[in-house]
C-alpha cells in the first residue's frame, strides 16, 4: 500500500511539486469553461483541452485566432483568451505558450520563415494574457514552427490541423516560467 508521509507533502508544496487536487479543480474549470462558453469553437475543432501527468493543454487553431499569415490575433480570439484568462490568474501555474506551423515554406514579405511567424503568434498571445492579468514571469511564448506537427502533414486539411498555438499549463504551482524550464 502507497503511504504519503505528510511532513513529506508539506515539503513538496512548499518547492513547487505538483499538486494534483488544485491542478484537477483547474482542468475541471477549464472543461467547464470550454462547455459553457466555447462549445462552439470546441464543436468545430477550434479548440481541445487535454492533460497529462504534467500539463494541461489547451490547442486553439489558428484560424480561429488569426488571419491567414498573420500574427494579429483576431477578434475572436481576444474574446477566447479574456476568458481563458481570467480563470488561469486565479491560479499560479507556470505557462508556456506554444506556436506552431504546418510544413509550406511561408509566403511573406513580413516573415522569411515559419519560424518567425509560430514566434510571433506566440509573443501575440503572451501579450495579450500579460495585458489581462498574468504575471509576466508565469508565462513564456516559443516558436516550434513546423517541428511539432499533431498529425502528418499530407494535404490541407491536415496542414490546418498543424497551425495552432498551444496553451501549456504546468501542474507545478508557485515557479515561475524560467525557474520550471532551466532550474
């Protein structure tokens, strides 16, 4: 039988160990969230919440927040994060916010790579969760370009699948972004 010895879990709580009852009440938040007020854009595949032993994951397409090309989030996508925000800053979890892109060499003037533009939709959203509430040091954007495809990238449809931004919250709560990624 598996015993937790409680000076052992104060301990852990005390460093920013994962703490599974309020990264539960979290992810049962953010289901109802989605359900309530976004069943739309989850009925659509605009967006899907999952979760592992050490993140939640909340996958919004880019088509539903930006234009094509673009790193502009649209209005949709200011709407989705007031939301998403204002429930994430009353919890302190370390986020890191993903861009991704599907595998065409990019077309633009503005961005010579896929590279700048997954960097770019990233920093967008950080800046908008960081002018709704979050602590600038709980969260952090990363550019993956096409590096981190969730399907193969064989036609179109899968390509759309590929841009997406990905919202990942840490289950360890009291670090910040830099303290979780590089100590």
């Amino acid at each position: 039988m598996f015993e937790v010895d409680p000076a052992e879990s104060e301990k852990a709580e005390q460093v920013g160990i994962n703490v599974p009852e309020a990264s539960s009440q979290l992810f049962e938040q953010l289901s109802q969230l989605v359900a309530n007020q976004l069943d739309a854009y989850e009925s659509a595949g605009l967006i899907s919440l999952s979760e592992d032993e050490n993140w939640i994951d909340i996958d919004l397409r880019a088509g539903l927040l930006f234009d094509t090309g673009q790193y502009e989030l649209t209005n949709d996508a200011v709407a989705i994060l007031i939301a998403i925000t204002a429930l994430l800053k009353q919890f302190q979890y370390p986020i890191v916010v993903e861009g991704h892109t599907d595998d065409l060499p990019i077309n633009s003037v503005k961005y010579t790579t896929n590279w700048h533009l997954s960097s770019e939709r990233a920093s967008s959203v950080v800046d908008e969760m960081v002018f709704r509430g979050i602590a600038p040091e709980k969260i952090a954007p990363i550019g993956f370009s096409s590096l981190k495809p969730q399907v193969r990238n064989a036609n179109d449809f899968a390509r759309e699948q590929n841009r997406r931004v990905t919202l990942k919250i840490s289950k360890t709560d009291g670090k910040s972004v830099y303290e979780l990624l590089f100590e």
